[in-house]
C-alpha cells in the first residue's frame, strides 16, 4: 500500500481513482464493509483503491478532549492495508485545513490531484465546513463532474448498530467480547513498555510490563483483563491491571502486564496488548501477600480462557496479524 502524509506529495491522478474518505477510527466492520467496496468496484475498472482519512482526528483539533480513539494512526494505518486498499491519503486536520469548503474538496482534492472515478462513502458521512459536504452534495457534484457515488449502508450485527460510538462505549465498560464482535478482532492497546517501581516482580512476585495512557486514549474500564501480548513478533498470554494500584497508594493511571513464561528485559520496547475478557475490578488488598494470592487465582482463570484462544494468539503474533 503507497501512503501519502499530504496532498502535496501527489505529484498525478490515479489510474481509474475509486476513493472512500472518513475518519475511520478502530477500522470496525462498518469501515470493512467500506474498504470491501472500494477495492471490488476499482478491480472492476482496472483501477486503484484509495482511502483519505485524516490524523489528528478532526475532532482532537475542533474539540479538544473531545474524543479518545480507538486506534492509534499507527494502527489504523495497518488495519486499513489489511483490507486491500492500494493508496492511503492521511491529510493533516489542522484548524487552517478545516476552513476548506466542500466544494473546494472535490474539486481540487477529489477530483484535480486523484482523478476520481467512482466515490464510495458511508451512510452518515459528511464533511467540510460547517458539515455542507453530505450525500446530496456529493451526489449533485458527482453528477457535474461525471463519477458515480456509492452509499453502503449502515452495518448491523445482531441488531446493534456498528459504529466507533458503539464500540468506544463497550471499552469504557469492559466488554471486550461486544467490542470484539464489532472490530472484528480483540480491543488493542499498544505502547513502550516504561520503568515502573519493579515492585511486580522483587515484592508481589508477578513482574510487570507497564505501559502510560495518553490524554487521546480511550481507557478500558479499570480491572484485570486476560490479555494476548505480542512482543518482538512473539505471542504470549497474560494479565492485564488497567487502574491506580490501590494497594500502594499509587496516583498514576497506568496498564501493567504480567506475561506468562516470560523473562526478559523489554524497557524502552514497544509491546502490542490484546484485552480477550474482563476478570474482576480492580480493588484495595490488605498488602503484597493478599494481592499475590489474588493475582495467583487470576493467572489460573487466564490461563483456562487463553486454552481455547491458541490458534487466534500464532496468527495475532505474525507479521501479517497485528491485531
């Protein structure tokens, strides 16, 4: 897949452009069913399959703290590849870029510099100042410029809606199994494993890969998860502790992992955290000795539920699986 970071960087049009633009956050199965599209209506032209997303986030730059992200662009980035698509745009979304009005967008983005033939969005999609770009603008534009606009409808599974609110909301309260259902793969968190107080291994006697939140990220609920973790293109099974370490009074919001079978110096590595089923909330012990007992029972629970999840965590640890 060809990435571009700006519409600079274009230097001609694609041969038979079939382009899909959005946000594009998780890369659920209604962005799927999106992707799926595009790519099957440009191999019937002989052409090429083309995503414009943005990064930040719109939203992060019109409403700051207004929105935590699934995915990282990184992430996102990896997902959409997966799906097929030939050429990824990411715009840059800054307040200058947001003034652009809709007509401008089509005109000299869509139509000028990728030589679009065929455009494919979603129900609910629209864009450009003030919103003005929906569907009945991009379907009168289509009709002047000549390419055909294809809406794909919204996406339901087992009558519930797929859609990034939806599945932000199944994170924020730990059900990984919903929020699986409509990604299409396990809920990720993802980071540089940081210096923690080392008391996991030397005190509670379960060593520790700590990862920090940023202030975009969208937080789990806070609790024990059984977890997949992919280390160095290895996979490895685990538990999760997403919260403030009652125990010792700690302040810092912070994931802290403990790997099965594992010992090796990761500090400064950067760690991929799968989150399979939500264990118990996270709460105060009495001291190192209670919490290890507790911790002891979690891994056991872990590790009866991780049995039957063998062959997804060898596919989620290869180069291609980077779930």
């Amino acid at each position: 897949m060809q990435i571009f970071r700006s519409t600079a960087e274009l230097v001609a049009p694609f041969t038979n452009a079939c382009v899909t633009i959005g946000n594009f956050d998780g890369v659920h199965f209604g962005h799927q069913q999106l992707f799926g599209t595009v790519v099957q209506k440009a191999r019937a032209l002989k052409g090429t399959s083309v995503a414009i997303t943005f990064d930040p986030h719109p939203l992060q730059v019109l409403l700051p703290g207004g929105i935590k992200l699934i995915s990282t662009c990184e992430q996102k980035i990896e997902l959409i590849e997966m799906a097929g698509i030939d050429v990824l745009l990411i715009i840059p979304f800054t307040m200058e870029f947001a003034k652009t009005s809709a007509e401008e967008f089509v005109a000299e983005l869509l139509v000028q510099r990728l030589g679009v033939k065929e455009l494919v969005i979603g129900y609910d999609y629209a864009f450009g100042k003030g919103r003005s770009g929906n569907i009945e603008f991009l379907q009168r534009q289509g009709e002047h410029f000549g390419f055909p606009v294809t809406v794909v409808d919204a996406v339901y599974l087992d009558e519930q809606l797929v859609s990034s609110t939806r599945v932000r909301e199944l994170v924020r309260n730990g059900d990984m199994t919903g929020a699986r259902d409509l990604l299409g793969r396990h809920y990720q968190i993802r980071g540089t494993v940081q210096m923690g107080k080392q008391r996991g291994g030397k005190v509670i006697g379960f060593p520790t890969a700590n990862l920090k939140f940023n202030e975009e990220d969208l937080v789990p609920k806070h609790g024990v998860y059984v977890t997949q973790v992919i280390c160095r293109g290895h996979g490895y099974g685990g538990i999760l502790n997403i919260g403030y370490n009652p125990t010792f009074g700690e302040e810092q919001l912070v994931a802290e992992t403990h790997i099965f079978d594992f010992d090796e110096n990761i500090y400064g590595q950067p760690i991929k955290v799968n989150l399979l089923k939500f264990l118990r909330s996270e709460r105060k012990f009495s001291g190192a000795k209670e919490l290890s007992e507790q911790i002891r029972k979690d891994v056991m629970v872990a590790k009866t539920i991780l049995a039957g999840h063998q062959k997804e965590l060898i596919l989620s640890s290869s180069a291609r699986f980077n779930w």
